[in-house]
C-alpha cells in the first residue's frame, strides 16, 4: 500500500483538473494566475454556466475528512479497501485503492479551496484536455482533467454536492475492466457518493 500512496501527488497534481484562477486551485500542472484572475470574486453572478445543486447535501463530514465521501456498501460495491486520508492545498483528499488489486486505485478531494463549487470548473475549462457534462443521481457533474489519461485507465469527474462545494473523484487503474473504462468507474464512486451523503 505505502508503494501506491509515495506515487500518488505526483499522478494526482498531473491529472488532477484543478483552475489556475485566484480561489479556483487546480494543482500546480496549470500557469499562475494572472492579476486580473486574482481579483475575481468568490460569490456566483448571473454569468454563472454550471447548473445548481437540486438539494445542497449535508456535507460537514467531508470537507474535514474526504474518507467520509463514500459508506461501507458503496467500497463493497467498488471492491475498496478503507480509504487512507491525505492533507492537500486544494482539500481534504482520501486514496481508496482496490482490495484485490492495489495498483487500482481512486483519489478523492474534497475541494475546499474552491469556494464557487463547480462553477470554478467550468470558468477555467479552457485548461482542461476534456471536458464533458455529466449527472450523479441528479446532481450535476463534470468530467473533467489537465492530462487525457483516460486510454492508460486515469478518469477525472468532479461532483457538485452544493453549489459552493465540489468533489474531484480522480481514478487511477492499472489492471482490470476499469483500466479501459476508468470514467464508469468514477461515475459509479460518484453515485455511492451522493447515496452516502443522503441525496
């Protein structure tokens, strides 16, 4: 386990979707933000793109330990083991790696550094290499990534769980059929996720 997790912010911070906008981390692969971006506000305007959250969910268990985001059934259901926290710049963050196969392996964060949930995403897509809208049981999602890992088993998809609040669910699989369709197996995390969290 410890081989996977030395690995993990390195593969995390190339493939992990964060904005280079002021409030709007997306890791440090992105430029710096420029003085104008720095002086953008944190609070939605009329110019917002993202769609709401239908039900803000409860989400004070989460943004202190990311290992919160999914319940006992929805790991049986993925095949994961106990997660292992982690402490990022952009969040809480929780490596769940695969009970069978640990080189299968799914990084969450809860990203707290943002403050405008996924409206951050979709202000700095332009720095994504894919970008593509999505639904988690009726809450609205975005898959979304700096490096299209998706071919070599890598899917990026954050989740709205309010409006001021998203999750990055970052799959990384070596082995498997979620090696070839990683994207399905961030939809389904997504899902338990939402389901774990009331929604």
């Amino acid at each position: 386990m410890n081989r996977r997790l030395i690995a993990v912010p390195a593969l995390a911070f190339a493939v992990l979707a964060l904005a280079g906008c002021a409030g709007k981390t997306r890791g440090t692969a992105n430029p710096a933000p420029s003085t104008a971006e720095s002086s953008s506000e944190t609070t939605r305007s009329t110019a917002d793109t993202a769609p709401r959250v239908p039900r803000p969910l409860d989400t004070a268990s989460i943004t202190s330990d990311a290992c919160a985001t999914i319940d006992a059934s929805g790991r049986s259901t993925l095949a994961l083991g106990e997660g292992a926290p982690r402490t990022t710049g952009n969040g809480p963050s929780c490596t769940f790696q695969e009970a069978a196969d640990p080189g299968n392996q799914i990084d969450v964060t809860t990203v707290t550094a943002n403050k405008n949930g996924l409206q951050d995403v979709y202000d700095t897509k332009a720095n994504d290499a894919y970008f593509g809208e999505s639904q988690a049981y009726g809450y609205p999602s975005v898959y979304a990534a700096a490096v299209d890992g998706r071919k070599s088993g890598k899917c990026g998809l954050f989740v709205g769980v309010t409006d001021q609040l998203a999750v990055n669910i970052l799959v990384q699989y070596d082995h498997g059929a979620g090696a070839s369709d990683p994207c399905t197996v961030a939809q389904k995390f997504g899902e338990a996720m939402i389901h774990a969290l009331g929604g």
